[in-house]
C-alpha cells in the first residue's frame, strides 16, 4: 500500500480555482484503479497551503494515474495556480 502527500503552495487569487477544480475531479481520481482513498487538507496556520492525501494498492496503480492523459492535464491546469514549488511525499505501507 502506498501513501501519498503532495503539499501545494497556491496563490492566493487562485485558491478558489483549485478548489473548484478538486471538486470537479476528485470523484474522477478515486475512480482510477487502485486508488482506495483521497482528501484534500488546508494547512491552519496558512490559508495558501494544501495538502493532497490518498492511498493506493501498489505503486503500479499509482504511477498508472500518474502516468495518464487525465492526470497531466490535471497537473497542468493545477501548477498554473501554485506560487511556489510543490512538495511530494510517497510512502509505502508495510506489514
């Protein structure tokens, strides 16, 4: 099982447009095989900052999403939003 955060420094115009855009895809990346867990986290000491967190089968699942049409034009339309470089951590569950 992989864990896997991503924390995004947004803009601060544009945090209504990603979490517009989470909402409209969120139900679309859970439905990606293998993905058995995603919400969205805002930081409470900073209003800009966001974290993703979700859970996969394997690493195969998740660079199969990584991988795919869908997500680089996910990502695409996010980074256009970030005003700073994003941070990702991934995670493996053992035992």
């Amino acid at each position: 099982m992989i864990v896997r955060i991503v924390q995004m420094n947004f803009r601060e115009d544009a945090i209504h447009d990603f979490q517009k855009l989470f909402e409209e895809r969120k139900h679309l990346i859970k439905a990606f095989e293998g993905c058995n867990h995603l919400e969205l986290w805002q930081d409470a000491h900073d209003k800009n900052i966001f974290f993703t967190y979700s859970i996969w089968d394997s690493e195969e699942y998740l660079n199969h999403y990584r991988f795919s049409d869908f997500f680089k034009d996910t990502w695409s339309r996010t980074k256009a939003l970030f005003a700073d470089k994003p941070r990702a951590w991934s995670v493996m569950k053992v035992g």
